[in-house]
C-alpha cells in the first residue's frame, strides 16, 4: 500500500507529502527518539506523539515511508518546512496511537 492510499484510508491530515507513492511495509509505534531509531524498519508508517525537529531526523535515519503524529497533535515550528527539505511525509490525526496501529495493522 502506498503512503497516500494509507493516508486517505486512515484519514490522515496532511502536514507534508513529499513521496506519495511510497511502499508502506509495515508500522512502528513509540515516542523514545533513540528506541524508534535502533527499531524502526525501512518502509514502516511511524506513529507518534513526538512534534519536534528531532522527528524528522529520526524518520530519515529510519527510512521509513511516513510519519503520524497522533492524538491532535501539530508539529512544533520548522518541522514541515524540514520535512519538506528531507523529503518525509509527515501527517496528523486526531485519532488515539492505539486506534491508528489497529487501523494499520488491519490494512496491512
């Protein structure tokens, strides 16, 4: 599946979207920056709570296809921009992390 279907299907708002089609293979949820680095797969959707710059450069060490910041949060200033510069697709959702795994995990 790729990125931009997940977001649609997941019903996820847009901060940045800079490769939409973008294999997503799987998914990783966690907030401890450097747990999510040793952890992470290449191709998994990131969930998170985490809204700082540091997300970014963690998605891009990862390799992973995307990240979500759940529970309504924004991210902090600079972020998109960032994202943007590094090429990380990078969404919102007003949806509990919980809830976003399970609806991951059933698409997958």
């Amino acid at each position: 599946m790729t990125v931009q279907m997940l977001a649609e299907r997941l019903q996820l708002k847009t901060i940045s979207e800079q490769e939409p089609e973008r294999e997503v293979t799987g998914g990783y949820t966690g907030d401890l920056l450097s747990w999510v680095m040793g952890r992470a797969q290449p191709g998994d959707c990131w969930i998170t709570i985490m809204s700082n710059t540091n997300i970014v450069a963690v998605a891009a060490l990862a390799d992973t296809a995307a990240v979500v910041l759940a529970e309504g949060v924004q991210p902090d200033e600079g972020v998109c921009e960032l994202a943007e510069k590094k090429g990380i697709n990078l969404y919102t959702s007003e949806k509990s992390a919980y809830q976003l795994c399970a609806e991951l995990f059933a698409l997958l």
